[in-house]
C-alpha cells in the first residue's frame, strides 16, 4: 500500500465491514443449503432401486447433486473474495 493512500474515517470502515459480513453470511448460508442438497440428492443415490443390478431414474438425483456442487464452488469462491477484502481493509487500519 502507497504511503498516499488514506484510511477511510472509522464510520466508513464500519460500514464496509458491515458489507463484507454479510457477504460472508450470505456465502455461508449458500454453503450450508447447498450441502443439505447434496446430502439429499447422495441418499436418494445410495438408496436408489435397482433393475437387473442397473440403478433407475438417477437422473434427477445427479443433476441436483452437481448442482449443490456447482453452487458449493461458486459460495466458497465468493466467501475466499470477501475475506481477501476483509484482510486488505484491516492491512490498510495498521
């Protein structure tokens, strides 16, 4: 950081701190759904009748459970973003 750059007034500050956490509520919540997903959509897996030892209608259950991974990826890329921020914030308060 450039010895020009200036620390916002403490206000500020809080108000982006107060932005960043919610973005990582937010991202956290999307984690926790999104696994809740993909626990349902692996047990409809596991527990999927069989028809001359080839499992049936698996197709709903997969494209659910590549989705929750999909949205897991995406909420943890935006948690990963939001904490670099968050540190770059407190990197510019010492």
């Amino acid at each position: 950081m450039s010895s020009a750059a200036k620390v916002p007034p403490r206000p500020a500050v809080t108000v982006v701190m107060d932005k960043i956490d919610s973005v990582l509520r937010t991202a956290l919540g999307g984690i926790q759904t999104n696994l809740r997903k993909l626990h349902d959509a692996a047990n409809e897996i596991a527990t999927a009748p069989a028809h001359d030892a080839e499992p049936t209608e698996l197709d709903k259950a997969l494209v659910d459970a590549l989705e929750a991974q999909r949205a897991i990826e995406a909420s943890a890329v935006v948690m990963r973003r939001a904490d670099q921020a968050l540190g770059t914030l407190l990197d510019a308060l010492r």
